[in-house]
C-alpha cells in the first residue's frame, strides 16, 4: 500500500511540473510549435474524455452499486459526475477571466522588454496566473492520485494527458512575468510553483480520504474525477487545441488519444 501511494504522489508531482515544462519551452524556443500543441492538447482530451466514460465512471457506478443497490448506487454516480464538473465551474467561474490560465499564450510574445519596471500590471497579471492555475490545479491533483491509488495504469495515463495540458498553462505564467520583470529565474520559479498544487491536493487527498475510503467514498470519487476530467477536456483543452490549430490537427489529436487509451485498456485486460 505504501509503495501504491509513493507511485500516485510521484505521478501527481510529474503531472503538477509539467508547467515548468512549458515555461522551459517559452525560453529555448523561438516560435510556438502551434501544429504540435494542438495535436498534444486534442490527444491529452481524448484520453481524458474516453478514459472517464468507459473506465472511471463505470468503475464508480460499479462500486456504488455494490455498495448502495442499484437504484441508489445509480443516482448516487450521476450526482458525484456532476458534482464534480459542479466544482471545477465553480471554480472557474471565479477566477479572474484577465487571470484565467486558459487564456493562452505563444512563446513569440518572450520578448525582453526595454524598460520592465514600467509595466508592475504584467507582473501583477502573471502572478495572479500563476495562483489562478495553482487553484484550478487542486482537484486536478486528487483526481490524478485517487486514479493512482485504485489502478497504477490508469493513473499513468491521466498524469500523462494531465501533464501535456499543464504545459501551455506554464506558457501563460511564463510570458507576462518575464515581460514585466526581464527576468527568467522569476518566470520559471512562478510557473514551477503554480504547478505544485496538483502535488499539493494529492497529499492532502491522502490525509484526508484515505482513512475513509471504502466502496462509496471511493465510488463517488471516482464519479466526481470523471466530471472534472470531462469538463476540462471541453471548456478547456479542446478550445484550447482549436485555437492553435491547424486544419483537423486537434480532431486527430483527439481521436489518437481515445484509440490509445482504449489501446491501453484492452492490453491490461
């Protein structure tokens, strides 16, 4: 068991950095792979939407079931799908939209300012991304590590799809903090922590529910994770894929992401 929570921590703790990944990107590159992203973003939905209607929200209906009868158990996993796409609504609904991390960025905009201590409102804005994504980030976390602790494979690919989203949100942090400041180390070290919230949420997932996790904490988790996952994948990836894209690029994306994680699934059968 212990070794079961070490890997979800681990995985979550990628999955949170990967915003230092995309603040990376913003420094080493001179133009945003836009075809690439786009494609990353379309697949990273696919294997989110597919992987919480076919796997986690039958999984959670199941344990419901099992532990409340049919009825019961079925109203009970619709109720935690909702709430959980409830929760991160609210959650959205109130973040600043000028702070919002889905309002993306391009690494073209890293241009070192003449004067940046002219600007503090950059700042101000970069810094407010940075915590906006660290709260958004939160339920991201428990749902990558609850995923973990039940099944290690499915928890893989959801760090992974979780993981390539994070990286144009290290992006949006990245490009007004360095504009505002001319500086990289404070660019970077913003975006690395923003993304340690996910880490954060799945440690205090750990503190919090796993004393308490039998078939109905676990079934209406699970429920809830599909939720979120869910609307993530369409209020925020797939727009985000769309704007980036090129041609069909992101619909591709998409659709390899649902035939890789069914590909997956039907190999650990």
């Amino acid at each position: 068991m212990t070794e079961n929570v070490l890997f979800a921590l681990g995985l979550t703790l990628f999955a949170g950095l990967a915003t230092g990944i995309g603040s990376i990107l913003a420094f080493f590159t001179s133009r945003t792979n836009t075809k690439f992203l786009s494609f990353a973003l379309g697949f990273s939905a696919g294997v989110m939407i597919y992987v919480s209607m076919i796997e986690i929200f039958i999984k959670a209906k199941d344990a419901l079931i099992s532990a409340m009868g049919n009825v019961t158990g079925n109203w009970a996993t619709v109720g935690g799908f909702f709430g959980g796409i409830l929760l991160i609504a609210i959650i959205d609904k109130f973040i600043p939209k000028q702070s919002n991390p889905h309002e993306l960025k391009r690494v073209e905009e890293m241009k070192k300012p003449e004067n940046p201590a002219t600007d503090p409102a950059l700042l101000k804005m970069g810094t407010f991304t940075a915590l906006a994504i660290a709260i958004h980030n939160f339920p991201e976390g428990i749902a990558t590590f609850t995923s973990a602790i039940q099944d290690p494979a499915l928890g893989v690919a959801i760090a992974a799809a979780i993981a390539i989203h994070n990286i144009p949100e290290g992006i949006a942090v990245s490009v007004p903090v360095y504009f505002a400041t001319g500086s990289k180390k404070k660019a970077f070290k913003l975006s690395f922590l923003s993304g340690l919230s996910e880490p954060i949420g799945a440690f205090i997932a750990y503190l919090v529910l796993m004393p308490f996790l039998n078939d109905i904490m676990f079934g209406i988790i699970f429920a809830a994770v599909a939720g979120i996952m869910v609307f993530i994948s369409l209020d925020e990836l797939l727009p985000a894929a769309k704007k980036y894209d090129e041609a069909h690029t992101s619909i591709y994306g998409l659709i390899g992401g649902m035939a890789v994680m069914a590909l997956s699934l039907l190999l650990f059968l």
